[in-house]
C-alpha cells in the first residue's frame, strides 16, 4: 500500500499541462527572449492611432485639468480603462452608467 501512495502525485502530475507533447513544444512561443525591447519581425504595428478626446472627458467637470489634458496626449495608443466604463452604481463616479428613467 505504501508504494500506491507514492505513485499518486506522478499520477496526478501526469495529466497537467506540464506533460504536453513534445510537437507542441516545438512550436516557437515568443516571449522576450534576449531582445525584450524589439518588436520580433513580422509581428504587427500600429501605424496610426486617433484618440476621442469626448470619450476620454466624459464625466470631468469644466475646466478640465491641464495635468489630465497632457496625460491624454501622452498616452497614445497604449490601453487604458481610464476612456472606458468601469464599474456601476455606487463606484461610477464619472456617470458612465446614467440611470434610465422609468
């Protein structure tokens, strides 16, 4: 009984996506590797970006502050959830979520 106890976790090991076959580790993943800091070749770029400012805005009270207006300028293409809804009632500060009447 005692060596059925230690073949358990290999058992259990077994099926985890450790143990994946051989071909399909073969097939090259591109992480990093020694040049973290270049786009590998072939991959795609983004060649133009047109940012909504309204969208961005929506919810900021006039005068919109010139740190938020250079940080919008900054940001190009990068994501940020800042242009996007969030949560919902009590946390939607910004009223992307307006309430239907009814």
């Amino acid at each position: 009984m005692k060596s059925l106890f230690a073949i358990l976790p290999l058992l259990a090991l077994a099926g985890s996506p450790a143990f994946t076959s051989v071909a399909a580790a073969a097939e090259p993943q591109v992480v990093g590797g020694i040049t973290p800091d270049r786009r590998p070749e072939g991959f795609p770029k983004i060649t133009t970006y047109e940012l909504d400012r309204k969208q961005s805005l929506h919810g900021i009270s006039k005068p919109i502050p010139a740190s938020i207006e250079q940080w919008l300028d900054d940001q190009g293409a990068w994501f940020t959830p800042f242009s996007h809804p969030g949560m919902t009632d009590p946390y939607d500060i910004r009223n992307w979520h307006e309430k239907a009447d009814g």
